[in-house]
C-alpha cells in the first residue's frame, strides 16, 4: 500500500477537491504510479486531520476524474496505463471491511445463471430482430400484458390498455410527474421520504410538503388540511413498507385517504416497490383498486429481480394514458426492448414470482439478525423487509451516532436525509441489511452497531 499523503493546507476550497487535485498531480508528476494503491479512508482521514467522510467524497470524486478505480476487497488504485474501456466494470469505492447498511439494496442470489440461460432463450427466437426496432412509447403488447400480469399480482387491476412500460420505477416517477406537474406545483408525500422524489421534485421545479405520519402512515386529517392550505393536486406515496420508516397503511386507512383524494381532485402516484415482500401482495388492495380514475401505480425489477435490468411500469388512469405515453416519447421514446423481453419472460415462467419467494425468505433470515443484535431498541422492521427504521436512546444523536458507526466501519443514514418540512427530524437511522454479500457480513455489522449504542455519552464526549 501507497505511504503517500498529499499536502493540502495551502489548498483552498473544499477539503475533498484539495484531496482529489492533488491525487490527479501527484499521478501526472509520477508521485503515484499506474496500479499503486492508495491509502485506505482511515488512513489518510487519520494523516490529513479530515474525516473519513471527506476522504470518501474525495475517492469519489477521483473516480468521477477518472484517476482512479476503487473495486470492492481491493480498494482504491490509480488506473492502469492505456486501461482499455470494460462495459462491465462499475466503480464502487468501498473498502473491503465497510459494512454497508446505508443504500437498500436488494440481496443477489443467482442473477449471473438467470441472466445468461435468459440470454440464451432470446438469442434462439426467430423474432429477436423485432427488439432491435423502435417499438411503442407504451411498449410492445404482450410486455405490456405481462406488465398488468405484475400488478394483478399485487392487487391491481389487470389492464394492459393502461400500462405504459419505463426504463425503471424512477423512471415510472418522472413520468407521471411530467404527466400531471408544471413548475412550480405542490407534491405531497410523507414527512419521511425516499430521496429520489426529493430530487425528482427539486429538478421539476415542484414545492414538496411532508404529511405527518403515525404507524400506519400518512394521518388523513393531515392530508385533509395540506390540501385545503395548499391546494395541492398531487400525493405521492408508498403504502407497503415505506422507505424509509417501514410503515404499512392498513386497508381502513387507505380507503380513508383515497376519499379524501376523490373529494378534492388529488392525483395519487402509489410507489408499490417493496409491496412483492408480503406473503400475499394481493391481499393488500392498493389505491390503484380502490381509486383507479385517479391512481398512477408503479413497480419494476429493481428490488426484487435485479437493479440492472431498469424496467418498470405506470399503471395509469385511463385518461392519462395518453399523457404519460407523451412523456416517455420525450424523455427516452421507449423502454429498451430487450431489457423488457427479458423480464416479460421471467413473469410468463414464473421466475419473478420465485425471486419474491426467495426475497421474503432471505429478508426473514437477514431480519432475524438485526433482532437479535438489536435486541431491546425501539425499531420498526416488520416481517420480511430488507430495511429498519432505528429510534435512537438518548443521549445519542443521529448524525453523531452515523458518524461513530463510520469510525467502525458501519455505514447508515440519519432521519434528516429523508426528511421534508421545516420540523426538527426525529432521532432515528435507517439500516439497511439487504446488500451486504452474506448473513456473516450482517452479524458483523449488527454486532458492531449494537456496541455502539450500549455506549454511555461520556465514552464518546472524550474524542470529540
């Protein structure tokens, strides 16, 4: 491993841009030579003052230079000399001992085989030269009837006239957004949120307002009042274990909100994402069933087939179908063909349906973990789901607590990163047990997180 250490006190400007300058000058005046190793995080954090924090952002921004290549068990290298392109190399600069609860991932388990005999059956069908034309902005008729397949399967209706098929479930978001927004609209959503639709919205020129929530969601009395304060003509949604709080609205309170939505025009974009991880998704009837004239139902690949594939669907009402239609021929004409035949194969055979299968039994294993570890916090991680929602004991803080997990390899997120509204964030992390490679790798990481919090403050006012 490299000793070297860049000098950045005469430097200005943030610390991790000083960090990357000086990696793209020290490798232009041979201080760094191809394939030399750079110092871990820890290290060069512990030898710059800086925290670990910073020195990630600076790697990152390095591998965004292309100075570097950061592999997972390797670390981070300076490129090698005339390194030809590989299509299939995805830089990830983490280091081999990180235990990664931050990002929710789904668990891999024989994609490689499930791709490559998928492969294999689309090289053999006469009609392969049909997936290399351009095809319908709503996608090719039986990938649209295998897409309606997906969403009977969670409770919706099966209506392939109103599916219009999307490079993904962010994807599937912009467009029922563009659909239905124009700058400077209001989107409603839980106060705690997935990121991506705080960006989506932030990028469509759109003011966001967070709903109060309680254990089982958005408190209609609440959406009731945002409208009325806001006139807001839009809700955005995710009813079955919420990202990040893992709430399920139980029926009784779905049907309460969608009246409310029916008595005053409110556009209801439903995220069914993690809605595959109950034993019985049909049994959750979702609003796309109790409100279809005004209900956009989404779902993909992403979290149960493969993050890789990007494919995803709206289940739109009827009479915006045309609308959403409009919006994928702007923004990307058409989901790939080809990505879409695949997972329209994997519906028809049943293979999806197995995955889901497979990922309730995994989450179940991966979740007994977290319990036993964190036994006696107050967490929410109902049965089967890759993600928790971690209240914190006083005297710890979120962001403290994230940043004391860092300094043990742990990585997760605090409540403030999800948050939306002008409120103090509750005191909470989200922990995400779903991407690292094995059950040992899980116990490791909870063990560690359960030491950190047994921790009195005096343990750690001493390094501050």
């Amino acid at each position: 491993m490299s000793g070297w250490v860049p000098q950045i006190e005469d430097r200005r400007g943030p610390r991790y841009l000083a960090i990357a300058d000086a990696i793209g000058e020290a490798i232009r005046d041979g201080s760094l030579q191809p394939e030399e190793r750079l110092p871990t995080h820890r290290d060069l954090a512990y030898d710059l003052g800086v925290t670990v924090g910073t020195v990630s952002r600076a790697y990152a921004e390095a591998v965004r230079r292309d100075y570097v290549i950061g592999e997972v068990g390797r670390g981070t290298y300076v490129k090698p000399e005339n390194e030809p392109d590989n299509p299939f190399h995805i830089p990830y600069d983490v280091e081999p001992d990180i235990y990664d609860f931050s990002l929710n991932f789904p668990a891999e388990e024989g994609r490689v085989e499930l791709l490559s005999k998928a492969l294999m059956g689309v090289a053999q069908d006469p009609g392969l030269g049909a997936l290399m034309r351009y095809q319908s902005e709503q996608g090719m008729e039986h990938h649209r009837q295998a897409m309606a397949k997906w969403a009977a399967h969670h409770g919706a209706p099966n209506d392939p006239e109103r599916i219009v098929v999307s490079n993904g479930v962010q994807h599937a978001m912009t467009l029922s957004l563009m659909a239905l927004s124009k700058a400077g609209d209001t989107l409603l959503c839980e106060e705690y949120s997935y990121p991506g639709i705080k960006t989506l919205a932030t990028q469509l020129g759109l003011k966001m307002q967070g709903l109060p929530m309680d254990g089982e969601g958005i408190i209609p009395e609440k959406l009731e009042e945002a409208i009325v304060q806001t006139g807001a003509r839009m809700l955005y949604c995710m009813p079955n274990f919420q990202n990040p709080t893992n709430v399920v609205m139980g029926l009784d309170r779905r049907k309460e909100i969608a009246l409310i939505a029916k008595k005053y025009g409110v556009w209801i974009i439903e995220d069914d994402i993690y809605g595959f991880l109950h034993d019985d998704p049909s049994a959750h009837t979702p609003f796309a069933s109790l409100l279809p004239e005004q209900t956009f139902y989404l779902n993909g690949a992403s979290k149960c087939v493969s993050p890789g594939v990007r494919v995803g669907f709206v289940l739109a009402p009827k009479q915006k179908v045309s609308t959403v239609a409009a919006c994928m021929r702007l923004s990307s004409w058409m989901a790939a063909p080809l990505n879409v035949e695949l997972t329209a194969r994997w519906i028809e055979d049943g293979t999806v349906f197995d995955l889901m299968e497979w990922h309730r039994g995994e989450a179940q294993s991966r979740q007994a973990v977290m319990n036993k570890a964190l036994q006696g916090q107050d967490f929410l991680s109902l049965q089967g789901t890759y993600h928790a929602w971690l209240r914190l004991p006083a005297p710890w803080s979120a962001e403290m607590f994230c940043l004391r997990a860092r300094e043990r390899d742990v990585s997760i997120l605090p409540a403030h990163v999800f948050h939306i509204g002008k409120k103090q964030p509750e005191n909470a992390v989200r922990i995400c047990y779903g991407s690292p490679p094995n059950l040992d790798h899980v116990e490791e990481g909870m063990s560690r997180l359960a030491t950190l919090l047994s921790e009195e403050i005096h343990a750690f006012h001493n390094v501050m």
